[in-house]
C-alpha cells in the first residue's frame, strides 16, 4: 500500500471520552426547534378542549347553587383530566423526540481509530468525519482529503451547480471561510456529497456553523396521519353538532317541564359529556407517535407518521438485493485469469497465492478507494492485507493517486490513476467494474468477449458478484478526459459472495402469505439474481434485465411488471419506471433504496425504505421509513407491526363509539320519560378517567391478530370508520344501554331507594364497559384465546376500575360526592352479571360479525 494511503488510514480521530466531554461542553450538533411542544403548551392545548369546558361549567353551576363540594370535586377531575392528558403527550412528544434525534442526518465518524456511524447530532468539533457520495454533511469541516469530491451547496449558495473540493494542505485554513466556489478545502453543514469522497475535521457543530449562522434548520417530524386526521374530526364534528343540539333542547325541555333551569343546564351539560367523543383525536395522536415508537424498537424508523397506514395496504415491495437480502458482508470467493483459470479463495484459504491471482487482487485493491466504505471494496482491502503482505511487487512501490474516474450510468467502472511519489515514469491505471464495461474498455474482440462471458455467467450461476479487472500504462502527464483515453488490458475477473441474511425465506414465505408480492431488483447478472431469488423463496418465472427494459414501452412494461417478479442489470433510474408501472397497475408499492439516483423512486413509492446503514440521506429525506439495519426482515416486521397498529387503532375507536351509546342512552333516557336523573357531570367526568387510560393503555398494547399476516392487504382508501365497525359499536352499545336500562327501570319498579338505584345503574354501567374491552380485544379470535394473550395494561386498568368502584362503594365521602346508596351481595350479583351477559352475548354475535369485521 502506498504511504499516503497508510497515512490516512491510521488517523485515530478523538477518543470517545473526549467527545462525550465536548458533547456536554459544547452541546449537540443541532439548531433549535420553536415547535416544541412543553407541558406548558400542551396544558394550553388541552384548556381549549371542549371536554374540559363542560366541566369548569358544570363546577361553575354547582357553585351557583351554593354546592361547594360538587364544584371541587369536578375542579378536581378537570384538574385530573389535564394532568392525564398531559401526562400522555408529554409521553407521546419524549417519544417523537427519540424519534427526531433518529431522523438527523447519520455521520461516518473516525473514533479511537474505528469508523463508526453515529447520529448527525452527536458529532462534535474535532471530530474526523469520513464523506461519500450521498451524504449530508453534518457540520463545517476542513478537508484532509478529497477524492473526486464535488458537493452542492445550493442550500446555502443558491448556486445549483456542484463544486469541486481540495484537501487543505498541511491543514492550513483558508483566508475565506464562505460557502460558494470551486477548489476550496471546506465542507460547510447541510450541503450534499454528489460525488467522489473525503475526510474532514469538524470545525463548527450547531448554530456556530455556516448553516446556523443563517438560522436554517432541517429537521421536521410529521405526528399525525392527514387522511385519518379529517376522518376523526369530521366524526368528532358531527358527533359534537349532534350532541350539542340535544343537549339543548333537553335544557329547554327540563327547564320547561320540570322547572329549575340550573339543574336544566346541569343535566345538558352531563348530556353533552356522554355524547362527545373527544377522545378520537388525542387516541389518534398517541397510537400513531407510540406506533412509530413500536416499530423503531424493530429496528425501523417511521419518518412519516401516515406511512403506518399505509403499510398495512402494500401490495408489491421492491427491494434491493445487496444488503437488503443478503448480509452485505462481501467477500472474494473466486478469482479468474483471463486464460480462464481460477482460484476458490476459501478452498485454497491456507495456501499461497499465486502471482497471476496475486496481481488481479493488487489491481482490485488499487481501483478501489484507498479507505474502503462499499462493501467490495473494503473485501479487497481485507483479502490483500490477509494474503499480499510482504509482496515485493505492485506493493512495494511508493504510490501517489493523482486522479480518480468516477462511476458513471453509461460505464459502470471506476479507474484510478498512479504515479511515482518520486515522479518520472509512467502513470499506473488500474479500474474495476461491470465485465461488459470493463470489456468495452479492453475493447475486446466479439470472440474474446464470449470467452468472457461464459465465465461470468458460470460465476454469477454459483450465486457470487462479478467484477471485471484492467490496467494500463499512461505516459505524461495530460491524462484524458474520460477513462475510454486509456488503452486498458484486461487482466481478469473476481466473483464476490454476500449470504442471505438468516430470516429472509421466512419473512418472504410471510409476505406470500400476507398478500404481498416480493419484487427483486437487482444491479447483478441474472444468473445472479436468479440464484439470490431461488434462495430467497421468491417466485420467478423469468428475469427482466435492464436491456430489455429499455425497449418496452410505458404500456408493455405495464403488462410485464404484472407477473415479473425479479429484475437483473437495473439502472438506479430504471427502478423509477418500474414503480410507476406498478401504481399504474393499481399496486400499493412499498420500495427500498439508498442512493441518490434511488431518491425519485423512493418518492414515486407510496412507501419509500431507505437503507439507514449504507443508505445516503439523500435517499432518507425521500423516504418515508428507514431501516436502521437494512434487513429485509425488518420492513416485513414493520409491515405486521402497522397492520397491528391499524388493527388496535380500529379496536380503541370502536369501543369508544360502542361506550358512549350506553352512556348517552342513559343520561337522556330520564329527560325523555321524567324519570329521578340519574347521572350528573361528576359521574360522566369519572366515566372518562375509565374510557381514556383503556383507549390508550390497554388496546395500544394489544399484540397483533393471528391472521395479522395470513390476509390480503387492506385498500388504501378504506375508511378507518367501515360501515362494519360502525354497525358493531352500535350493536355494542345498545345491547348494553338495554341490559343497563332494564336494570334501571326494574330498579324503579321495586321501588328501591333512588341513591341506590343511581349506585346499582353505574356499577352496572361499568361493568359492561369492562366486558366492552374484553369483547373489543380481538376481532379474529376467541375470548378464551384472547384472555391468554399477555396485556399488562389491561390487569392494570382492571384492577385500578375495581378499587375505584370500592371506593366509592365503601368510603363514605365518595358515596356521598356520588350520591350512592348501599349495595348488597345480591346488587352486586346483578352487576357482575349484567358484565357477564354482555359479554358473552356480544362474543356468541361476534362469531357471525367476524368476516365484516376484517373489511
């Protein structure tokens, strides 16, 4: 290796404890966000809710009418049902704050030595940052070393043209420390690699850089789904104008025939609290902040809330071969001369190695980037330290790289050129590159080339990546233009291996099962990814490569992406094609990516995956999730974790509608017949700090169905509100508003007591609202399967409603605030029973109900 190239490679970087210390000195490395939600705000938010305006007013009648302790004790709950609700979104904001600090652009960091890749945020001044093309750079840097290195700083500049970068000279920092113009040895924050690579040191972080200065900040985190969002308010809406209308007329009604207008406006306002479901938006907001919780602890990074929805309606998922599928851990499996013979590295491991293979390898390691980042390069690296050291060839003679060509669309090879530190001589060229166009640089006889051809498909038929290798010779020092100047020999080829990842064929074999077709698209040779996809478990009948695609028109490439379902030789540009003839099939299509040439397709997707480890953040700002761990199991785990989030979202809002029938029911029925009433605001304002912890504790936390993954995916357009769902909660609910009035009204007719009745209706009340959650669990299973599904919430909430209950039943303050009367064994049989009743009546129906339910 040369010396230059040894050199870089030991620069060590900061030790980790020297930049946690500048970490806490100097703090993270990010501006700040004046959207941040404090539970000062939030407690403002929540002073506006209509909920909580029923209850200051319900206190401000009880005071009027000289009852202090009822106007507390509703003081209180007000109080209580700010503090929940606080509690839950300040939860839900920790929670998007985590996720923020996963959306910051990622950084390549050198660290006691190790590269290793951190969030953008973390990065302090003085580290040593290592850039690729793709990447976002994460603060000011000083350049100690550029390669090719072209970035756009039309974010700062204005100027849409990249420019060109130089390494400092002996870490000299320039007079003009601007953004804007080329051959300057600076990397300002937020600008884009396009091209080449580099090594900075951080100079600035946070508001001290170019792009603090001018006060821009990036990050951005969407919380709410829009189209489930219009949804809930609209129902929330005409629940509200409903609501809001009888409890109107039933004020004029009560004042008009029973006299008393304050006790009028009491029993509108416990009305209009039984009739508001205004826990839709906030179980809204919280299920889809903690679903995109849930799936980052998979290993995936929900960047668009609305994403989570649309998950559970992919159709089609495109992914990539490299990395995704496989472990993305290259190593040189196969060399071969150009006479055809060939050496199996892991047969012949303890061996030495040849001159002729020795010489292919040395040429491979010196057309790759002298500190490796892609996998095949770094495979290269690795190989050659393990079997060339202490060669007295190639290795030997002290290099300097004077110039690197640049992988281009039209010719997928990368040359570097080579001079004598000492100068004199001729130049070294040596590229790699696709064996088509490493052909075409070798120029190399129709004859020649099918030789060649018939080694690369037996290679790429053994499963194994293959590259092609040549040298030149250049004399002088103008060097051409483009790497087609030099007169290239070809000097062999080299076959990579990447396994499968492990739990791929499972999580193919789930995604069959699911509904969901499997579409590979890979940059390899068909044999290749023929035998990637065999592996794999996906369903071919023939390969599309990307020749081929290029001479179909938008109509034929319709019809073939039909039944297609792996795609070799694919430029990054192809995939875009392929996407919009899916959606223009009518497929929901769900795509991974990680280039800058992939950021189109990932935004034509109607999800874009971007890689998080390989993936650059050009491709992660285009994406709506990203895989932390560029493992295809992972989107498969996130596609069942939305389908679940979907499901229990369903489950909470369909209780919620079920529950507010019963209690609806009950707060009016006493208006319309002129019976005792029965419920007042204090009782409605308990009912709710029952209603929203089960909303958005218990079926938050409910695991998926068993069929999550065994049915097709749901239509985009589904309403979150099917006629199904709505048709169930009502049946919910006025089962048990029958079973609970009839206990009312024979209560009246035995004439007991009317604090009584009041106490043996809202037990009774309760307890079919806790047969409600068990009924509301599953839609798919039985309620013996379903109790054996682990919920801790639910143990919880049952047990805190059951002391709750005693309370009030027992302590003589509480029966008194609640005007209940004593209950006997047999009252509490009554109420055990009519939870009971419910319970299984509503499971016998379900059974029939079950097959709706799903649509």
């Amino acid at each position: 290796m040369s010396q230059s190239t040894a050199s870089t490679i030991a620069l060590p970087g900061l030790s980790e404890a020297e930049a946690q210390a500048r970490l806490a000195a100097e703090g993270f490395n990010e501006l700040p966000r004046s959207n941040r939600r404090t539970p000062l705000r939030i407690a403002f938010e929540v002073m506006r809710e209509p909920m909580l305006a029923l209850l200051l007013g319900g206190g401000a009648v009880y005071l009027v009418l000289g009852d202090l302790q009822e106007a507390l004790i509703l003081l209180a709950f007000a109080t209580l049902s700010v503090g929940i609700t606080i509690v839950q979104e300040a939860r839900t904001e920790r929670v998007l704050e985590a996720l923020r600090d996963l959306t910051s652009p990622r950084a390549l960091v050198i660290r006691d030595g190790d590269r290793r890749r951190i969030a953008g945020r973390e990065v302090v001044r003085g580290d040593i940052v290592v850039l690729d093309e793709g990447d976002r750079v994460p603060a000011d840097l000083l350049l100690i070393h550029s390669r090719d290195l072209q970035i756009d700083e039309s974010l700062l500049t204005g100027e849409s043209v990249p420019v060109r970068k130089i390494a400092a000279k002996d870490g000299d920092l320039p007079t003009v420390r601007r953004p804007g113009g080329d051959d300057l040895p600076l990397a300002f924050s937020g600008s884009l690699v396009v091209r080449g690579s580099g090594i900075g040191k951080v100079l600035a972080t946070g508001i001290l850089s170019e792009i603090g200065a001018i006060g821009y900040s990036l990050s951005a985190m969407e919380t709410e789904a829009p189209r489930l969002q219009r949804q809930t308010k609209r129902l929330v809406g005409i629940f509200a104008l409903v609501g809001g209308a009888v409890s109107i007329l039933a004020v004029v009604l009560y004042g008009l025939l029973r006299g008393g207008w304050l006790d009028a406006v009491l029993a509108g306002i416990a009305l209009g609290m039984s009739m508001l479901p205004e826990e839709f938006p906030m179980v809204l907001t919280i299920f889809m902040a903690m679903g995109a919780w849930r799936i980052s602890q998979a290993r995936v990074l929900t960047r668009r809330a609305a994403a989570i929805e649309t998950l559970g309606s992919a159709t089609v998922l495109c992914t990539d071969k490299t990395g995704t599928l496989t472990e993305n851990h290259m190593t040189i499996a196969e060399l071969r001369t150009p006479d055809g013979k060939r050496l199996r590295v892991l047969d012949n491991a303890n061996t030495g190695m040849p001159t002729e293979y020795g010489d292919l390898l040395q040429l491979g390691v010196l057309a790759s980037a002298e500190i490796p980042f892609d996998p095949m390069e770094r495979a290269f690296h690795k190989l050659a330290l393990e079997r060339l050291l202490g060669r007295k060839d190639l290795n030997s003679t002290d290099r300097k790289l004077v110039r690197t060509y640049g992988l281009r669309p039209d010719l997928l090879a990368i040359s570097n050129v080579w001079r004598s530190a000492a100068g004199g001589g001729n130049c070294l060229v040596a590229a790699k590159g696709s064996p088509e166009a490493i052909a075409g640089l070798c120029r190399l006889s129709a004859e020649r080339f099918a030789s060649v051809k018939t080694s690369v498909d037996a290679m790429a038929t053994e499963g194994l990546r293959v590259l092609g290798v040549a040298r030149a010779s250049h004399a002088g020092d103008q060097l051409p233009d483009m790497q087609t100047g030099f007169d290239f020999e070809f000097r062999g080829l080299v076959g990579l291996a990447d396994p499968l990842r492990l739990g791929v064929p499972d999580a193919v074999s789930d995604c069959r099962s699911a509904g969901i077709r499997v579409v590979m698209i890979t940059g390899d040779y068909p044999a290749t990814a023929r035998a990637i996809a065999r592996e794999a478990g996906i369903d071919f009948n023939d390969v599309v490569t990307g020749e081929k695609l290029k001479t179909l028109d938008d109509v034929t490439l319709s019809a073939h992406v039909k039944t297609a379902t792996v795609f070799a030789r694919i430029m990054p540009e192809q995939k875009l094609a392929i996407v919009r003839a899916l959606k223009a099939n009518g497929e929901i299509v769900a795509m991974t990516g990680d280039g800058v040439n992939d950021a189109p397709s990932l935004k034509a997707a109607n999800i874009g995956i971007a890689m998080g480890g390989r993936g650059t953040d050009v491709a992660r700002e285009a994406s709506s999730i990203v895989l932390l761990d560029d493992d295809f199991g992972s989107i498969v785990k996130a596609i069942r974790l939305g389908r679940r989030i979907y499901d229990n979202l369903r489950k909470a809002m369909g209780f919620i509608m079920a529950v507010h029938v019963p209690i609806a029911g009950l707060a009016l029925l006493p208006l319309l017949f002129g019976l005792p009433i029965l419920f007042g605001p204090i009782h409605i304002a308990f009912l709710e700090m029952v209603i929203d912890p089960v909303c958005s504790l218990v079926f938050e936390a409910e695991t998926d169905e068993d069929d999550t993954m065994k049915r097709p995916p749901r239509h985009p357009e589904a309403a979150l509100f099917s006629r199904p769902l709505i048709a169930w909660s009502l049946v919910q609910g006025m089962l048990a508003f029958t079973l609970v009035a009839a206990i009312f009204l024979l209560a009246l007719h035995w004439r007991m007591p009317e604090n009584e009745i009041r106490a043996l209706t809202f037990f009774s009340l309760v307890l079919t609202i806790v047969g409600l959650i068990f009924v509301n669990r599953t839609f798919s299973q039985s309620l013996l399967i379903a109790l054996l599904r682990p919920n801790r919430s639910l143990g919880v909430v049952v047990i805190a409603v059951a002391a709750a209950l005693g309370g009030t039943l027992l302590w003589s303050p509480a029966n008194e605030l609640f005007r209940f009367g004593p209950l006997h064994i047999d009252d509490l049989a009554v109420t055990l029973a009519a939870g009971v009743a419910v319970l299984v009546c509503l499971e016998l129906l379900k059974y029939f109900w079950r097959e709706r339910l799903k649509t």
